[in-house]
C-alpha cells in the first residue's frame, strides 16, 4: 500500500510540475496533456537541428535545409542551425543534381538573353554553361550566334565548328545566314 501511495505522490508531483512549467517552445507536450489525450508534439528548435543533421547524413540536403529553416524560425539565437543550414546549402549546391539544373537554366537564360539582343550577356551565360558541360552543343551554337552578332566572326566559326562536332545534324550555314539577316 505505501508503494502505491508513493507512485501516486510522484505521479501528482509530476502533473502539478508539469502544470506549473513554463515552456519556452512548446516543443514537448506536458504530462497531463499526455494522460488526457490532448498531447500534439511540435518538434522543437533543436530537435530540428539534429532531425537536419541526420537528414545531411543521408544527403537530403533539401529536407535538411527546410529543417534549419523551420528551427530558426523557432528559435533565431540557434547558432548550430544557421550553421549546418550553411553547410547543407554548400553541399547541395555542389551536388550533380543542383549542377546540373542550375547549368540547363543557365542554358535557356542565355538563349533568351541572345533573343533579346543582350549578346554580351547571354555569351556570359553559355561560357558557364560550356565550362560545366563542355559537350553541349546548343550552347556552342548560341554562343557562336550571339558572337557572330557582336562581330567575333572568328570566335563564331570555333563555336560553330564545335557546335557540329558533338551534334552532326546542327546545320550551322543555316543559323548563319539567319544571324546575319537579323543583325542587318
């Protein structure tokens, strides 16, 4: 019987503590929202950092980032998740799936920039472009175009002969005769 009072002290203490404590994120629910069903678990600030961190391990450097975000958001003093935020955002710029979109986007804002007649920087644009993906023949071709307009014709004509080279079926003559029509 005394085991049973004793139990029951400790779980009244407990309830009234947890009734009485302040929580500075509402992170973890209290022990009578637990025993009476209300508990919803919001996680909290640092349990997002190593939810983040965990993420980073298994290379899912979006999930971790959203993450760090959300852990700033609850708590903008949270050095260690501006930090590995930092760190995700590095390795996910680095990653070949990030290359890679980022050098198709750069493609096609370098042929819009060249329809636009900014050819300055839409050669910019494809001379990144061609350093990340030196096969790319559509950058080739566009390059040479936007510098057959500002006059490179010696530039144009190595673009152009590259362009062939990676993709035999690209009429260059074409584009060619075309550039030249537009810039007159």
């Amino acid at each position: 019987m005394k085991k049973i009072t004793l139990c029951l002290k400790i779980v009244f203490t407990i309830l009234f503590l947890s009734l009485i404590t302040v929580k500075d994120t509402l992170a973890e629910p209290t022990v009578l929202e637990i025993l009476t069903g209300r508990a919803t678990w919001t996680p909290s600030a640092v349990s997002l950092v190593q939810r983040g961190k965990a993420h980073i391990e298994q290379d899912n450097f979006r999930e971790a980032i959203a993450d760090f975000n959300r852990a700033i958001s609850l708590n903008p003093n949270l050095a260690e998740a501006y930090y590995y935020r930092a760190r995700a955002q590095r390795q996910l710029e680095s990653s070949s799936e990030f290359r890679e979109a980022y050098v198709k986007a750069l493609t096609v804002r370098g042929i819009a920039r060249l329809q636009l007649g900014d050819h300055r920087r839409a050669i910019a644009d494809l001379n990144y472009v061609i350093a990340h993906d030196p096969d790319s023949s559509l950058a080739y071709l566009n390059r040479g175009i936007a510098r057959l307009s500002l006059g490179q014709t010696q530039l144009a004509r190595a673009d152009f002969r590259q362009a062939r080279t990676f993709d035999p079926l690209i009429n260059v003559a074409d584009y060619q005769q075309e550039t030249i029509a537009l810039s007159k």
